[in-house]
C-alpha cells in the first residue's frame, strides 16, 4: 500500500469520459488518509467490463471547506489508490 493513515493526499482532477467513482466534487481536492480498506477490483474499470488487478482503497477524511467552499464539518469518501497523489505542502 502506497499510503498510510495521516498521509495528506490530492484526488485526480482527471473527467474521463466513463464512469468514475470518484465524485466531481472531490476532484483535485486535499484530504487526509483516515486508513486503508484493503484491496478491491476497480470499480471504474469493472463498468467498463475490463478486467484489472485489484488496488488498494483508502478511507480519506476532507474538510467540507474544501470540497464545498463553506461548512464547518468533514466528508469522507473511499477511494482507490489510482486516484490519489501525494500533497506536497
């Protein structure tokens, strides 16, 4: 696994064409890795009818104020490890 709990992370900022599961909302945002959710077939591919290995997912904590641009709470959402960078401050 590429990344562990605490890590600072960036969502793809990537609009392909098919099905992605990561939300627009959340795309090119900054979140903190809350832990990892074992390794799964990719969704994104899997609607495609491709067969890939399975990836890491991880559980990543966002504040509203970044996905949103107001609020005062977190989202979190799970995301495999193709979609994610690390956050260079």
């Amino acid at each position: 696994m590429r990344f562990t709990p605490g890590d600072r992370v960036r969502t793809t900022r990537a609009d392909p064409p098919h099905h992605t599961r990561v939300p627009r909302y959340a795309r090119g945002a900054v979140g903190v890795v809350l832990e990892p959710q074992g390794v799964h077939p990719v969704a994104d591919d899997r609607a495609r009818g491709l067969q890939t290995p399975p990836e890491p997912v991880y559980t990543v904590r966002f504040t509203a104020c970044e996905l949103f641009g107001d609020g005062d709470h977190h989202v979190t959402l799970d995301v495999w490890e193709r979609h994610l960078d690390p956050e260079r401050s």
